[in-house]
C-alpha cells in the first residue's frame, strides 16, 4: 500500500514516505493531524491534512514479490527435477503469493480510505476550499 495527496497548486499527486501505517490515525499519530509537505513536482509547499490522503495498491511490490518467487520456483524445480518434483507445485508459489499480496493489499486500501480521521473537520475543510475557488 503506498499513500498519497494531491498538490493543492498543480493537481499531482505527493507521494507520502511511512512505515506500517494502516490508517488515518497512526498517520495522525505519525506525521501529526496537518503536516507540510513539499510537491516534488512544482516545489509547492502544502499543507496535508491527515484525510486528504489517500491510500493505493503498491502494485510493484506485487511485481516484486510475484517475480522472486517466480523465480525461486524455477530455481527448486531445476534442483529437485531428479526426484520427481512437480513443477506446478513451485509455480502455484508465486500465483498465490502475488494473489494473497494484491487481496491484502485491496483490504487494507479499503480499510485506510473508508475510515476518517476527523470527518467533521474533513467536511469543513472540503467547504472552505470550494468557496475559495
Ligand atoms: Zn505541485
């Protein structure tokens, strides 16, 4: 799962750098209710607040993780070939491995993205910014 905002100045998405956050409270916890963070793509300084971030699937982890099993599943029916070692068996490793990632991943996406921190200061903070534009 990785995090992100959008830069309130060019629309891009900032990424969020965190460690085993699962929700908007140890983000809050974490990084603070309102936290600043520069857009590395004008250098605009923005000011988050912790519900404008949103989480999403980290699809490369999945890549990763699916790509060394892959090949770890090669790699233990090359060795094992001699002792009638079933190459389907290795290679169910790396489906269910990237299949378990990306369902895990969904779940906790679900989980950060459903659950506010402060809705009632989210809602103020959504009106405050459409009457401004
Ligand atoms: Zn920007």
């Amino acid at each position: 799962m990785k995090l992100f905002a959008k830069c309130s100045d060019c629309n891009s998405e900032i990424k969020i750098k965190t460690f085993l956050i699962s929700n908007r409270i140890e983000l809050a916890k974490s990084k603070g209710e309102e936290f600043e963070q520069r857009c590395t793509h004008c250098g605009h300084r923005n000011e988050i607040y912790v519900d404008e971030v949103i989480a999403e699937k980290n699809d490369s982890l999945i890549f990763i993780v699916g790509g060394i099993s892959f090949l770890l599943a090669i790699a233990l029916t090359y060795f094992f070939w001699h002792y009638g070692y079933i190459a389907a068996v290795s290679f169910a490793i790396p489906l269910l491995l990237s299949t378990t990632i990306s369902q895990n991943q969904r779940n906790s996406v679900n989980l950060f993205n459903g659950m506010y921190f402060n809705s009632k200061k989210r809602l103020e903070r959504l009106k405050s910014k459409s009457s401004v534009n």
